[in-house]
C-alpha cells in the first residue's frame, strides 16, 4: 500500500492511459479474428491475450483510484 502512495498520479494517468490502448487493440484482434475465420489456436491466444490486457487495465485503474481517495 506504501509504495502505491510512492507512484506520482501522472504515472498513474499514463499507466491506466497504456493499458487501455493494449486492452483495445487485444480486442480488435480477437474481434479481427472473428471476422477472418483464422485457425483456432489462435483464438485460444487471442482469448488469453485479451484476459491479461483486461486484468493490466484493472490493476492499473485501481492503483489510480487508491492514488486519489478524493
């Protein structure tokens, strides 16, 4: 808890900002993939892929709202 209060909120900003573009652009790809109808190992990466984007970007938002308990 200590050295989440140590991050500066404009790294905070700029870490939720990040993660939001990986989540997007793992969504595209999966969305990307639907429509191309590729093999279906890659679905399989693609899912996980966009499983991990999702946690980074709830971890990342999180952070920025303990940062700021206002």
């Amino acid at each position: 808890m200590i050295a989440e209060q140590l991050i500066p909120h404009e790294e905070l900003l700029d870490a939720v900002h990040e993660a939001s573009v990986h989540y997007v652009e793992a969504d595209s790809a999966l969305r990307n993939y639907r429509l191309s109808g590729a093999h279906p190992a890659k679905l399989e990466q693609l899912k996980s892929n966009l499983a991990a984007e999702e946690q980074s970007l709830r971890r990342a938002q999180k952070l920025l709202l303990l940062s700021n308990p206002h």
